[in-house]
C-alpha cells in the first residue's frame, strides 16, 4: 500500500473551509486574539516536541533503547504540525503577523 504524504499546504487546503466558516463572524480583534492564543498554542507544542526529542536521543547516545520515546515525541510533532496549519490559516485570514509575547 502506497503512503500517501499530505503537505502543509494539502492540510491546509482542506482545513481551510472549516476555518474560514468558524471565523468568518469574528470581528478583526477577535481574530487576533485567538490567532495570537493559536500562536502561543504553536510555541508550547513545539516546546514539548523538542523536550521528547532531546529525551529519545538522549537515551539513544547512553545506549538505552529510544524507542519507547519515539511515540511521544511523533504524537508531539503531529500535534505540533496540525497546530501550525492553524496558526498558518489564521494569520493569512488575519492577514498579518500579529504580536506576541514571548
């Protein structure tokens, strides 16, 4: 059976009609809030994806078995990359970066 790869930009495509219908009532402001919230979502996700990554090679580089981090640190990533479509959606709807605090 072939894999079949969605893109960021598949992902998007399709995510696109759902977002664009749940924000299409939003007032401007309203629209920046939650795509800063989206933003600082990204940044927490990415945080713990690094975290599952270091630990995975962390047990790789003592000689442990790494694999019964692989799983967290994929379910970190995909996380992470869904949130990114999001984030991605929101602030072409936006239609600039807004700020966020870091």
């Amino acid at each position: 059976m072939a894999k079949v790869r969605t893109t960021h930009r598949g992902l998007a495509e399709e995510l696109t009609p759902a977002v664009e219908e749940l924000v299409s009532s939003l007032q401007a402001s309203e629209l920046e809030c939650l795509t800063v919230q989206a933003i600082t979502e990204h940044r927490r996700l990415l945080e713990i994806a690094e975290e599952a990554y270091e630990a995975m090679m962390r047990a790789e580089s003592h000689g442990g078995e790494p694999g019964q981090y692989r799983e967290p640190y994929v379910r970190a990533m995909l996380n992470n990359k869904a949130q990114l479509a999001l984030v991605n959606l929101l602030v072409e709807r936006l239609g600039y970066l807004p700020e966020v605090e870091k």
